[in-house]
C-alpha cells in the first residue's frame, strides 16, 4: 500500500495524465477474453492488486506480492493525503445522489478536502463530451470514476489524453460505501480475505460473477504447469 501511494503520488505531482487499475480475480478473468481491458490492464502506469486472490495469484507464479491494494483503501489514503497536498478531487459515477453523498463524508472525514466536482454515471454516448468538459472546467487532480468493471477502465482510457487531470482512478463501489449506500465487508472478514464472499452474501445478483474466482485459480494453476513443462 504504501508503494501505491507513493507511485500515485508521483503520477499527480508530475502531471503527465496517469491512470491506475484495480485488478481483482474477476477482472483478469474477464480480461482474458475482453481483450480491449486486457490491453488497457497492460498499458496503465499502475495496476494494483485489489483482492486476495490477485495476491496468491501473484505469489504462486514466482512474483512477489507482499499484500492486497484495496481500491477503497487506496482512494482513502489519497483523500487523507489530499487536504494538506491541496489537492482536488472529481467524484464521478454511481447512481444519482451518491457522489452528492459521498462527497460530503469526504468533506466530514477529510477537513478542508477539496471535491471539486460530483457526477452520476448515467449517461450515453452523445453525454461524454460533456462530462469531459465538465471535468475538465472543475481542474481536479484526482478523478475517480465509479462505472463498474470494465466500462470505467474503458471510459478513462479512452478519455485520458482529453482530459485535464493528473490521475485517473476505476474505483468500482467505492462511492457506495462512502455513501453509506453499501456496506464493506467487516474488518476480520477482510483480514480473513472473505470480503468476496461477503458481496455475494449482500448482493445475491454477483453470485454468478463470484464463480470467476474458482475458475482464476484453475487458471492459475494451469498456467503454472503449463510453463513448468
């Protein structure tokens, strides 16, 4: 975590429109026959391990992982950080109302943060020169977009060279747990590296997309005899 942060860091104070990924289980399943996200996970300047399997993953094939970069706590390190770096956030995603409310937990939890600018992630296609415009007229730092897997990886990749930020962040459900909207897994469940298996128990929906984590380490494990051999 804490190389995460200071890779971040770096990207916002050079400037030079960076972006970062959060890679859990199911993405890299998805990505394997998504090959636009394949590529966008293999060209971003940062692609952190969120979730326990990613790690394991990591570790297993001989690429030391020391532990998990939750989005979320990601995000949290940055927004701590943001105040006394003055820097500006964009909370841009999730269904409407939630960035209004995230927002002002940042505001609670982080005194004197600057949000520059909230958004909901409905939107269609004619809508995005828009949002870009709008974005770009708030200045932020930091824009964190909250679409859901792979369509924020996809969005801010292909909005990066347009827009005026310095670092760009697919956050997934991090808005919603600000927003006090969804709640995250309890704090020995995540010790315990359960917190897929409480989303499934809080979203019954996701249960179908769970079963990516069984068919990654099967993955995995194919992958390291096939280039034992």
């Amino acid at each position: 975590m804490c190389q995460a942060v200071e890779a971040a860091t770096h990207f916002i104070e050079a400037k030079n429109k960076s972006m970062i990924a959060t890679a859990n289980a199911e993405m890299l399943m998805r990505a394997t026959k998504d090959n636009e996200l394949g590529e966008i996970l293999n060209k971003v300047n940062l692609v952190v391990p969120d979730g326990a399997g990613t790690v394991w993953a990591s570790n297993y094939l001989g690429v030391p992982m020391p532990e998990r970069v939750a989005g979320f706590d990601l995000v949290q390190k940055l927004l701590a950080a943001a105040p006394q770096k003055g820097w500006r956030i964009f909370f841009f995603g999730s269904a409407p109302g939630v960035a209004e409310k995230a927002k002002l937990k940042a505001m609670a939890d982080y005194p004197g943060i600057q949000i520059a600018g909230v958004r909901n992630g409905f939107f269609t296609l004619a809508d995005e020169k828009k949002i870009v415009e709008e974005i770009n007229i708030a200045k932020p730092d930091i824009l964190l977009a909250a679409l859901g897997v792979p369509k924020q990886e996809k969005w801010l990749y292909t909005h990066l060279h347009e827009l005026n930020c310095s670092l760009a962040i697919g956050v997934g459900g991090t808005l919603d747990v600000m927003a006090g909207v969804m709640k995250r897994a309890p704090l020995w469940m995540q010790k315990a590296k359960l917190e897929w298996l409480f989303r499934g128990m809080m979203q019954p929906s996701r249960a179908g997309r769970l079963m990516a984590l069984p068919r990654f380490i099967k993955a995995v494990w194919s992958w390291k005899k096939k280039t034992n051999q």
